[in-house]
C-alpha cells in the first residue's frame, strides 16, 4: 500500500510473532509508518528500500489504518510503537527478557529506566544510553549493546536516522528485536503528553502534537499531511484505471 509492505496483525498477534523471534534468535528491524513516514519514504529511496527490508513493518498512525480502507486493502488493528513498546516491556518482565534502551537525552532515558524498574520488579534492564553522539562513535556503541546480550533495543532517535541506524547496525548488534521509538522516551518520562484516547480514535494524535509544538512542527504536519493526502488520491485513481483497464 502506497508503495510499502505493511503486516496485517493485532497487537496480540505482533506480540506472539516477537516472543518467536526472541525464541529463535532471529534479528528482526521493526518499523511502525504513520502519514509523515509515507511521505518520507517517496522523498527518500533508501529509506523506502530499508523499510520494505523491514522483517515487520505496521501501521502507527490512524490515518494509515483510513488509507487501507480507501485503498480497499482493510488493516485490521493499529499498532501504535508506543503502545507495542509498553507491552513489551510487560512482556519483558514477565518472560525475563533482557532490554536496553538507546537515545533521547541522559536525563530522560535514564528517568524511563528508573520509572519501569519501578513498574516491573522483575524488568532486566541490560543497559542504557543517551542518544548524542558522533556517527565515528556508532562502531564503540554497537559493541557496547553487543557486550550486554539484549533481547529487545528500543532506540529513540527521530526518522529517518533511526531506520538508518538500525539497518546499518543490525547484524553487528546481533540483538533479536530492534524497534525504533521515535519520541516515545519523552511521552513515559513525563516531558512530553499523549492525546487522550478519543483524540487517538479520531486521528487527531498528530494534531495534540502539533499545539504542544507548534513552531517545530507546523510543516511536518501541515504541509506533510497535505502530501499524504495528494499521495492517497493518486494512488487511488491508479488502482481504479487499473480496475478499468
């Protein structure tokens, strides 16, 4: 759909999947898309590449679930990353999984350890760290993740440098399941808010965001959006005169 593979699973169903890639040691780079990651993708060829390289890409955003139903290739459940994350960190705890957690400032990944130690009695945190540092350090930070035998990485860099980051990295890391966070280190620390539910089911996520930001986010999202929507009518007179045809 629109130019990327998207997996058709539920929450619990994703959850299942990553307890057997965690069983059978597979690494597996997952990537959640949502409008804003669709238009990066057709300014960008490689991140589109990376991503439809993706073991286990879903749908973020409400406005991807939407686009299924247009395209008239129905999504069954939003996956949010912020959500999978909290889940697999329950899941974590109870199963005895090992999880680093990777980006944002010091102060702030290191409050989200302190608040799931907290939360999980069990959680083995296998280590953390910010996410400022130069590329000619990335070699030195791999072998640090390395060195601590995670079963989860969570990395909380913005797109597109986590997609990046990640593909560059995966086998190096040798981490079963890699999964990029984006902002949410800032959303469980506390510095930034969620929309409430009811924004959530009507898709105005992206705009709760945007009042909270307005300055650093009004193109993102005003213009981004507006993309996404040029993108999805093209897509679908395209499917219709294939129809036709």
């Amino acid at each position: 759909m629109l130019n990327c593979w998207i997996d058709n699973l539920t929450m619990e169903e994703t959850i299942r999947e990553i307890e057997d890639i965690i069983s059978k040691r597979r690494l597996v780079q997952h990537v959640v898309i949502n409008a804003g990651k669709v238009v990066m993708m057709h300014k960008d060829r490689p991140l589109m590449d990376i991503i439809n390289s993706c073991q286990m890409v879903q749908a973020d955003g409400q406005s991807i679930i939407w686009a299924s139903r247009i395209l008239g290739k129905p999504l069954r459940e939003r996956v949010t990353g912020i959500d999978l994350m909290e889940k697999l960190v329950q899941l974590a705890d109870q199963k005895g999984y090992r999880v680093f957690f990777f980006g944002a400032r010091e102060e702030v990944v290191s409050r989200v350890v302190s608040i799931y130690r907290q939360r999980y009695k069990n959680l083995q945190v296998a280590g953390y760290r910010n996410g400022y540092f130069d590329d000619r350090d990335s070699p030195g930070i791999v072998a640090e993740i390395r060195q601590t035998h995670p079963d989860i990485l969570f990395v909380a860099f913005e797109s597109p440098r986590k997609e990046y980051w990640i593909s560059r990295y995966l086998s190096e890391l040798n981490v079963p399941f890699c999964m990029g966070v984006g902002g949410s280190f800032d959303v469980i620390a506390g510095i930034t808010r969620r929309a409430p539910k009811w924004m959530q089911r009507m898709g105005l996520e992206w705009f709760y965001r945007f009042i909270q930001e307005p300055r650093r986010l009004w193109k993102r999202y005003l213009i981004g959006n507006s993309i996404f929507l040029w993108l999805l009518m093209k897509e679908k007179v395209r499917l219709y005169r294939s129809r036709q045809s």
